[in-house]
C-alpha cells in the first residue's frame, strides 16, 4: 500500500536490469516491483505464475510474449514494455485483442548500434579476426603482396536492407569512408530518410548485384523472415560482404553457409542469429570468412542504461493511462 493505504498495482521485471531503469520504477512510488533478480533468463514456468494479476509487464527481447504468457496474466494486464527496439517476441494481434498497450525504446540505441555495426563490417571485410588469429598463432611469416587482403570502402556501393533509424545512421558512419554510392531497398520508398544522405530506392534483387556490402537493418516481421535466402545470396557479387546486425530470423542461415562455403559471396559478418546463442558446434563458427558476435550491437553502458530507462517510463505512463515516450501503435 502507498502512503494514503492504496493497493499498489503490481508490476513484474524479467530480468536484472541496469540501474537507471530500476530507479525510475522504485522511485515512482507508482508500482508494487516484483523481479526475476537475476542476469539470465526467467524460466517460462516461472514467468507464467509471476505474471498473474499483474498490471504492468517489463520485459526483454527473450522473453516470447503471447497469448499462454497474457492468459495467465489475466484482465488486470494494461501494459508491456520491452527493453528493445525491436518486437518481433511480441503477439502485437493478442496485445490489441485484450486492449494491452505496448512500448518499446527506438531512438536511444541508434548510435551505438550504427557504430557497431561499421565496427562489425571493417572487421569482415578486412579480416581482423582471422588475422589476429594468425598474428598469434604463427601463421605470420614473411610480408606477402597479397596475404590476408580483403576488401575496402572506397569506391564501393553499399546496400542497405531496411532503410530506418538505424540504416540511415549506418550510412551516415560510412559515407566518410568513401563509398560511391548508396542503395536501399525497403517496402517501398523512404525519401524522408534516403533524400540527405543520398541512397536510392532500388528492388532488392538489384541491390543484391550492385552492391559491395548489403547491411540488414529491417525488422523481423512475417515480410522479412528468411528475405535472406539462396535467391539474395546467389545474385550478390562474389566480392560482396554480407553484414547483419538486425534479427537473425531475416536470414536463412542455410542459405548463408552454402554461400560462404561456395564462395557465391566474400564474407559475412553477424551480431544476431537463429538461434541465440548460436550452439558452439554451429557449422558457421567453422568458416574463417564469417564473424559472429553475440548479440552485442547496443551494448554500451549509456546505451543500455538509456533504453532501461526509456522502457521504465513507457511502463510507469502505461500504468497511469499517459503517453508513453515510445509506444508502438496497435
Ligand atoms: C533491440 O533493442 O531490439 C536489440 O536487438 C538489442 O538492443
């Protein structure tokens, strides 16, 4: 009970979260916290008991929210919040049956996810990790012409799948390099975001052919599942570099493999994959020209403080019926 004797409505947090987030909740004085206090995953069984009679939801990108998870939350539900810009985890169609509200933290993580994302594409295209591996290892013998080239930017054309926040920022970071030329392909037509920069609207079989490094930075959504298969792969230059740093879903992984192993394509380079984590024994670990890395894009401590904070406003305004900062329309 608060201070006037009220019952607090409850709310439940998934995770450990960083610290900004959990002091905007606790000093709200707004909400009843309950949390799964700890840095891994809550169980499925567990979340679906903890999840009865809340009223607010604060979650992450692990957590699959669907109608199991709303049921056994029952009426009381009003609001979900996640601590991603992406929510694919999320049944947006059962939220909007039930009239359950939903927000989520766009904007704040752009940078450090662009930055990530140039970081994760010079270390493909310029075969960092293989070279260290062979600095190290004694695969370092004399200097050869043309031992351990890769691929530069200058002059390149660069494809953008996905042409939002995230691909704009990307193409921002990369137009100091040099790149020639700028190509997008989307649902349709972004001038809003393409006009500055400036990248044109192209299908994406033509972005598979003219471009140097295709970077994905779409959304998961039933459109984009699996987008890159064998038909993208196969029409991409045999120089190219294929650079993920969205949802793994996006990608048929498979197709991928059979790419890299073919030579149909140089490289890839990949932040997210299906599944996370991706099994240690996965045949893609075994490829000298692929470059995993766990999921780590918006991994800056300000960045993840940021988006824990953005989400914890989004709940506390849900909770009171307010405007969220960042709520997705349903
Ligand atoms: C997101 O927010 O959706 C990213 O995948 C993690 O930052």
């Amino acid at each position: 009970p608060n201070a006037a004797g009220k019952q607090l409505p409850r709310i439940y947090v998934t995770r450990r979260i960083p610290p900004r987030g959990m002091k905007i909740l606790r000093q709200s004085g707004l909400c009843n916290i309950e949390q799964w206090d700890s840095d891994e995953p809550v169980p499925r069984s567990e979340l679906l008991e903890k999840v009865a009679g809340i009223r607010g939801l604060y979650c992450l990108l692990t957590e699959k929210i669907d109608a199991k998870v709303l049921d056994a939350a029952g009426p009381s539900l009003r609001v979900v919040s996640t601590m991603s810009v992406g929510y694919d985890h999320v049944s947006l169609e059962e939220l909007k049956k039930r009239g359950i509200r939903l927000g989520y933290t766009p904007d704040v993580l752009t940078e450090a996810v662009a930055e990530l994302t140039v970081a994760l594409l010079l270390a493909t295209s310029r075969r960092l990790l293989e070279a260290v591996d062979e600095a190290k290892n004694g695969g370092w013998g004399t200097w050869k012409p043309l031992w351990m080239c890769g691929y530069g930017l200058t002059d390149s054309t660069v494809g953008i799948l996905g042409l939002g926040r995230i691909g704009a920022a990307v193409m921002a970071r990369l137009k100091p390099f040099g790149v020639k030329r700028f190509l997008y392909a989307d649902a349709g037509p972004r001038p809003d975001m393409a006009t500055k920069i400036p990248a044109e609207f192209v299908p994406l079989d033509e972005l598979a052919r003219h471009s140097d490094v295709i970077v994905v930075c779409c959304a998961l959504t039933p459109e984009t599942q699996g987008i890159c298969g064998n038909s993208l792969f196969s029409r991409m230059k045999d120089t190219a570099i294929f650079i993920n740093t969205s949802r793994g879903g996006v990608v048929n992984q498979e197709a991928l493999y059979q790419a890299l192993v073919n030579g149909q394509i140089a490289a890839a380079g990949l932040d997210v994959t299906e599944p996370e984590p991706l099994p240690t024994d996965h045949p893609l670990f075994k490829l000298k020209n692929c470059v995993i890395l766990p999921h780590i894009a918006s991994a800056t401590v300000a960045t993840r403080n940021a988006m824990a904070a953005l989400a914890a406003s989004n709940l506390l305004a849900g909770l009171q019926g307010k405007a969220m900062g960042k709520e997705v329309p349903l």
